[in-house]
C-alpha cells in the first residue's frame, strides 16, 4: 500500500536525489507491508520498541528536570544559574551514546559495577538514535507552539512514553546512498533485510517496490517498524521519482472544477459548478457492522483471567476485528482520493473540523467512522502527484444551506433534512449534491455572511 503516513528522514542534501539510473527522486512516498516474523525477531522487536521508549523518557526527563531547577532559581537573588539544555537532534544523539554506553555520571550502574545499558549491544544503534531525534521534533513543536510559530493547533509539553499506553514502535534508517549496497533491502519477494535483525518475512506481493528500486525509482530513507492490531507492520519511508506524463495528466479528466461535499451517508459527492453529479461514494459503516462482534470480543477479554492463554486469544480476537475495521475504512478512503486524482484537474473541499465534530457525543463514532478527515489527507498529499489544484474554501462557507439554483440561503438546516427544498426557486435537490455544487463554485469572495 502506498501512502504518506511518515515523512522520510531529513537529508542534509540541498537539491533532489539522483539514483543511480539518473532519476530524480522527489516525490516523498511510503510502502506499508505486514511482516511475519519468528519467535525471535518478535522479542527482539518488542526489546527495540521498549528502547525506543527508554531513550525518548531519557531526554524528556532530562529538559523536565532541567526547566523545573531554572525555574526555581529564577527567585533566587544570587548564586549560579543553571544553564540550559540545547534541545537539538545532534545533541540528544550524542548524549544518549555517551549515557548508554557509560561514559557519563548519569549512566546506570548494572550489578557487575561497570555503567551503561548492558543490553545495548542486542539492539539496532539506530533506535536510539531515531528516538532522540524524535524527542528533539517533539520538545521544537512545544517551544514552537509557545512562541505561537506552530501551524495547528497548540501542543503542550512531550508526554512520557509509558508501556502499554503507546504504540510500540521503532525506526531504522538506510544509511546507503543510491547505486551502493542497501542496509534495507528485498532479499527476495518474500523477505525484507532489516540491519541488525536479519532477513524478515513479508506478507502480500512486493513486485511493485522491488521494481522500482531496480529501475532506480525509489528510494528507501528508512523502515518504521509498528505494532498494530496485534501484527507488526513495516513502513518503508523514502523518495520516488514522479509518474509518467500520461499517468500524471490524464486525457479524460472532467474540464471544470469539481466541488468534493464529505459527510457521513454519503463518504463523498462530486459534482461541477453546471450542477452534474459526478460520482456518489458511499458512506463508510465499518464500524456499524462491526459493532456486535467488537461488544462480545471486549466482554470476552474482559472476563479472561490475566495472564492465562484465553487472554491472549480474546485479546488477539478483538486486535484483529479493529485491524479489519481500520483497513476496510482506509480502503474506502483511498479509493476516493483515487477516483479524484484520475477524473478531476481541479478540486474545492471544503474546510471541515472534524477534531470539533467529533465533540457531539451523538455523532462522534458515525463521524470516526466515515473518515471525512483521511479522505481530505489523502487527496491533499496525493495532488501533487498527479497535478491537481486542490482549493480549501471558507470553513463558514455555508455551502449546504446555499440554494444552487437562485443563490438563497436558509437561516437554519437541520442535519436530519437530506433533501434541500428552496422557498424562492422552488429547487429540489439532495443535499450533499447542492453542496457540492456550491463549492465548485466557491472563489475567495464568497464569505459567508
């Protein structure tokens, strides 16, 4: 599966990256795969993602405690100040290797007397180092967002990865550049060379990828390995080379700009500004369906003794129906950014809150459901792929109580009414059709009022 769930690692390359065959990758993109591994691969996994955590909790507690001291001496009318700590990548690595590695004070003391983790060895350097990078994104996003230079919405201080509330995860980075012998690398159609961990079994086909690092059009930066739904997925993060023109303008696109109305009957509607409708994509009720088997898993697993072999089965039972419920949700999804991609050169969506819609208690899992958001996610990243100008209207366009036909504008539409009915035209039309309508023809100018 191809998305842009993870950014590739930063480079500090200042152009583009060549391959070996002469293409220009510039086209970040990722390849997710579920991986099988053995028994061993599995603790050794499991041990790399409880370092992943010991190293991001390190440099968190580190800047805590050192905040905490500057603050308290800030009353202080003499004496020394503390300096601070510099809060980049270089520096977070640098010191986790000499803590880890018991070159300073701070090192653990094991039992035999000598200082440093004695497990580091059993696991992939690159864990740590990841980790530090990604506690030093997180401490910049919460400075940012003090200073209020952070686009979105304000973040407070990182959190402490504590076991079993977050997402064993890890990342390993390809360190090889293009045309020499690659650290993360297809051994051969069924099995991915991660460093340190060795050759791991991989699910479903991987023709695709293996050919375009063949041909010199992909390129790996790294691999996020993530435990989701009780299965280990692997991410392959890196930079491909664009599509051919052929496949990046089609010839059959639709000629006037396409309004796109996401709701929760229909997942999406597509119609132009002459009023035609387009497409009509289904609303998304995995959930829904889901719902019966989810409630007896959860009863089943609540009621297993902790610890016995009936807990593990409920709780495997219950991780796979959620994992069966987040690929057929992303499947819809990805099929309407896809259709847009092909059928539309120029597209408005309209700007939706959906982390606010989801506050209405009567709506929230409806609205989970239908991943209104991943479906906006998707068609953005994906634009530039296939040259499509995607347009944000005004969040307080009103787009669904806007006649289509005369230009009137109701003072009130519940969301139960599905079918708009005009008073001044006398227009009968579904609802999420005379939105689309109205935002294919939505220009800056139209405010709502």
């Amino acid at each position: 599966m191809e998305t842009t769930d993870q950014a590739p690692a930063k480079s500090r390359r200042t152009g583009p990256l060549v391959s070996s065959t002469g293409q220009v990758l510039v086209r970040p993109v990722t390849f997710q795969f579920a991986l099988d591994p053995t028994v061993d691969q599995r603790v050794l996994f499991a041990k790399s993602a409880g370092a992943r955590r010991v190293a991001f909790n390190h440099h968190v507690g580190r800047v805590k405690e050192n905040l905490d001291r500057r603050e308290r001496e800030k009353d202080l009318p003499y004496g020394p100040r503390l300096p601070g700590l510099s809060w980049s990548a270089i520096s977070f690595i640098n010191e986790m290797n000499a803590w880890k590695n018991g070159q300073l004070d701070s090192s653990p003391q094991n039992d035999d007397g000598t200082r440093g983790l004695h497990w580091r060895h059993e696991i992939p350097s690159d864990v740590f180092e990841c980790a530090s990078v990604d506690a030093a994104q997180a401490l910049a996003n919460w400075s940012d967002s003090k200073r209020g230079t952070r686009k979105g919405v304000p973040v407070g201080f990182p959190r402490f990865a504590a076991k079993g509330r977050v997402t064993p995860s890890f990342r390993l980075r390809n360190r090889a550049n293009p045309g020499e012998t690659q650290s993360i690398r297809f051994t051969d159609p069924t099995h991915l060379r991660l460093p340190k961990i060795g050759e791991v079994k991989v699910f479903g086909p991987t023709r695709r990828v293996r050919r375009m690092i063949g041909l010199g059009r992909f390129h790996i930066h790294s691999a996020t390995i993530t435990l989701r739904g009780g299965r280990w997925i692997c991410s392959l993060n890196g930079v491909a080379a664009k599509f051919h023109h052929e496949r990046r303008r089609p010839k059959d696109r639709h000629a006037t700009t396409v309004g796109i109305d996401r709701g929760i009957t229909a997942l999406a509607v597509c119609a132009d500004a002459q009023g035609q409708l387009l497409a009509v994509f289904e609303g998304v009720n995995e959930l829904r369906h889901a719902h019966e088997q989810l409630v007896r898993a959860q009863k089943t697993l609540a009621r297993a003794t902790p610890g016995s072999k009936g807990r593990s089965r409920a709780k495997s039972r219950l991780n796979k129906l959620h994992r069966r419920v987040a690929n057929q949700r992303r499947h819809h999804a990805h099929q309407v950014s896809s259709w847009v991609m092909k059928n539309c050169g120029s597209v408005v969506l309209e700007d939706l809150n959906v982390a606010g819609m989801v506050k209405n208690h009567h709506l929230a899992r409806a609205i989970s459901d239908a991943a209104m958001g991943e479906v906006g996610r998707q068609i953005h990243y994906k634009a530039p792929w296939y040259g499509v100008n995607v347009t944000v209207a005004d969040r307080f366009f009103a787009s669904s109580k806007i006649c289509s036909g005369c230009g009137a504008k109701k003072d009130r539409l519940d969301l139960s009414t599905r079918v708009y009915a005009c008073e001044h035209c006398d227009l009968v039309i579904d609802r999420d059709h005379n939105a689309g309508v109205n935002l294919a023809r939505w220009t800056p100018a139209l405010v709502s009022t």
